[in-house]
C-alpha cells in the first residue's frame, strides 16, 4: 500500500510540473491559451468547493469520523492534481469552441 500511495504523490508531481509548464509556456499567452487555462481553474475551483462542501457535511453527519478527514481532504486535492493536468492536456489537443 505504501508504493501505491508513493507512486499516486509521484504521478500528482509530474501533473502539477506538466501543467506550471502549460501556464510559463508561450502558448498560455495568447487567446486560446487563455481560454483553457480559464476553463481548467473555473472547473478545479468548482471540484475543489464541492468536495471540501461534501466532505464536511459527511463528517458532521458522522459519516467519516474526524481521525480520517485530513488524509481524505490530502487525497481529494492530489487527485485534483491529476484531474487539472487531465483537462489541459484535452483542452490543449482539442478545438475550444
């Protein structure tokens, strides 16, 4: 379980290079750059408010117990990550219309 959780924090590294890449990139600058790295924040901050909204309300209705919510929140915003390096990468390959 331990190398699983290392390679996870591995992959949740080289996704959060590829995309501070994307954004000191030339590309990032012009218009259609612009457009996708809007895209990608409006929709990580709208995860982002969702799951930290869904995950207090589970722990105050007792649902994850208390020892458990900061590895649970450590998780949710690794794979957060991984989700923004994913959407860049299929923004940048496709049209943005």
């Amino acid at each position: 379980m331990f190398w699983l959780k290392l390679l996870f924090i591995g992959v949740s590294v080289l996704c959060t290079w590829y995309v501070m890449g994307f954004d000191d990139n030339e590309e990032r600058k012009d218009e259609r750059g612009l457009k996708i790295q809007l895209k990608r924040n409006n929709t990580l901050y709208g995860l982002l408010f969702v799951g930290i909204t869904l995950l207090i309300s589970l722990n105050i209705a007792g649902v994850i117990s208390t020892q458990h919510l900061p590895d649970i929140l450590l998780w949710f915003v690794l794979s957060l990550n991984v989700f923004g390096a994913a959407l860049t990468y299929f923004h940048k390959h496709r049209a943005i219309g």
